[in-house]
C-alpha cells in the first residue's frame, strides 16, 4: 500500500487548531511515509504552520473549509446546516479517496451522523461502534461501544460483537475471547438487551464467546474483547483513566509523607512514574468507529497534543491493516449465520420486540 494520507478535522475538540496542529506536525516528524491534509480554516492554519519552522510541506496538505461544528452543537443541525464544516470535509476526503482515514476531535455525536450519512455503514451493520484497547493484566482488552450509542438492541450488541472479534483478529489475536460486559457471570443477571444478545452469541458460530464478564475480570486480562452500549462503556472508560490518575497520585503523595517515605520513595518512585507513564490515557487516546465504509477515528476532546498524537497513530495502524475491507469480509457471513439463527430459534431483541 502507498503511505497513507490521514485527514484531520484541525478545527474540533476543546483547544482546536492551536493543539491540533502542532500535533499532527509531531507526528508527521516522526513518521516519515505519513501524509496528513489538515481541514480547516487556512488562514488560522498556516498561521499556526508558519510558527513550526522545517516541516515538510510534501507531506502536508490544507484542505480550506470555513464552518465549524461546536462541541455542544445537535448533531441533526451539524448535519443539515454546515456542509462545509472541518469535520464533514475531512470524511469527504475519505469518500472521495483523496484520504484514507479521517481523524477528529470533535463532537461525538455530529461526528457519527455525519460519518454514517458521508461513508454509509458496511452491508448488515445497522450503527457503527466506538472501539479503543483499554490496558488489563494481560496486556490490552478491545472494549466497545464507548459512548457512540447509549441505548441498544441485542441485535446491535451482537454486531459489536461479531466487528470487535474481526477487528481483534487483524491486529494479531487468532481467537480473540469476546465477552458481554455484565452486573454478573451468571446467565440469569442482566437487563434483557444483554440476555438477548447472549442468546444470539451462543447460538453463533465464528465467534469465541465466552459468556458475562463483570469490570475486574476485564481489567485482569480474562476476556480480549469486550461489548456493552455505550452508556456502560463511555462511563467504565472514564471512570477507568481516573482510577488510574487518583491511585498514582495518592501512592506518590504517601512517598513524600516522611523522611523515611522520601527515603523509600527515591527508590520507588521512578517505577511509580514508569507505571503511570504506561497507563496514561494519552497513550490509549483513539477510538476507531467500527462499521463504517470508511477508517475514522475519534479523539478524546479534551486531548492534548500527545493524546491526538496518538489518535492519528491509531488511524494509521487501522489504514495499515485495511480495517474496513477485513470487516466487510467477514461481517456478511457471520451476521447472515446469526439472522438464520435468529429466526430459526426466534430469539427477539429488546423488550420482545424483533431487532430491524
């Protein structure tokens, strides 16, 4: 594949172009076969360029559009009111194959209408999913959705099943155990939504289901991919990083309580600080939206220049393994096996009702 060229939204999230663009020149720098078209407004664009001495202009590109989506803006009025929105542009250079993955940090929620309404989702996909690595015991667990969809049919959790299986396979995992995140590992726990979509994975094939997981089983590493609506999951991530803050913090404060901490501390604080360095939620910043005809990847709006750093990485790696196309492989095979199932056993979604 020829080096990949990423279009980012430089005009969303909280701080904008101003930390933006001085990430994505980062990662330029240490990417030499990267390519970025930054989207925006290019007056303020090449101002911010012009304070970066050296960069290599082959390799970037500015794509003007001069409306904005805010953070607090409705997703149908982002839809219908600004077609020349950094945002909407950036998933128009994906759709015209003038890029191959578009990056932002903007408003979630404008970003998935305008994500399905430009890309379309892929053939039996009825929402996309936000997906991110989340670090456990065992390295690192697939968790989705993250706040993209709150409310979910079971048919719905089974297909975030079924795409973050693939997508855990194409980054090197041959049976990746896939698990509902659950109150309990018991088969009677659980809201109907969630008992539905197990009845549906355990009648599937193709898939290592492994049945309920509850959030510590997660984070000891028992389960490789992990599905829930994006309620759940949007409040276990956040909730996750400022564990992970609040723990290192206070074990770093206790350190430097006494002379003799300070003593103990001179010795133990550098792994302390390697610990956090390793958790830090910058280093796991992107969520890539799974079932989209299109790589899109979703940066914390709050990041800061490493954590969209490490967002744009994230769409590389997806370019790279050509994410899409292996979803698109394996989804018709697998959601048509579960239909069949579905109908075949009747097992209905939500609140008796059939899923659409």
């Amino acid at each position: 594949m020829s080096a990949p060229i990423i279009a980012i939204d430089a005009m969303g999230g909280d701080f904008g172009p101003h930390c933006i663009v001085p990430a994505s020149l980062l990662c330029l720098a240490e990417s030499p076969s990267l390519h970025l078209a930054l989207v925006g407004q290019s007056s303020i664009l090449e101002h911010i360029i012009a304070q970066h001495p050296g960069v290599d202009r082959a390799r970037l590109t500015i794509v003007d559009a001069d409306e904005v989506i805010g953070m607090d803006e409705k997703p149908t009025q982002a839809l219908r009111s600004k077609p020349r929105s950094s945002m909407r542009v950036a998933l128009e250079c994906v759709r015209d194959g003038r890029a191959q993955a578009c990056v932002s940090a903007g408003n979630t929620g404008a970003l998935m209408a305008l994500a399905r309404h430009v890309l379309k989702t892929l053939p039996g996909v009825d929402r996309p999913a936000m997906a991110t690595a989340i670090p456990t015991l065992g390295g690192a667990c697939l968790l989705l959705d993250l706040g993209a969809n709150v409310d979910c049919t079971a048919e719905q959790l089974y297909q975030f099943a079924v795409m973050g299986s693939v997508a855990a396979q194409s980054f090197g995992i041959e049976q990746p155990r896939v698990s509902l995140l659950n109150v309990g590992t018991e088969d009677i726990k659980g809201n109907q939504q969630v008992k539905a979509a197990a009845a549906l994975l355990q009648q599937a094939s193709g898939i290592n289901y492994q049945g309920f997981i509850e959030g510590d089983g997660l984070f000891r590493g028992e389960t490789d991919v992990a599905v829930c609506d994006g309620f759940v999951g949007n409040v276990l991530l956040k909730s996750s990083e400022g564990l992970a803050y609040m723990v290192a913090s206070r074990v770093e404060a206790l350190f430097r309580r006494s002379l003799m901490s300070r003593l103990v501390g001179a010795v133990a604080l550098p792994l302390l600080r390697q610990l956090r360095a390793d958790l830090r939620p910058a280093q796991y910043n992107g969520a890539s939206f799974l079932g989209l005809q299109g790589i899109v990847v979703k940066s914390h709006g709050s990041a800061g220049a490493e954590g969209f750093r490490s967002a744009i990485l994230r769409a590389a790696e997806d370019v790279r393994h050509n994410l899409p196309e292996q979803l698109h492989s394996r989804l018709e095979h697998l959601l048509v096996t579960n239909r069949s199932v579905n109908d075949a056993g009747d097992v209905t979604a939500a609140g008796g009702q059939p899923s659409n």
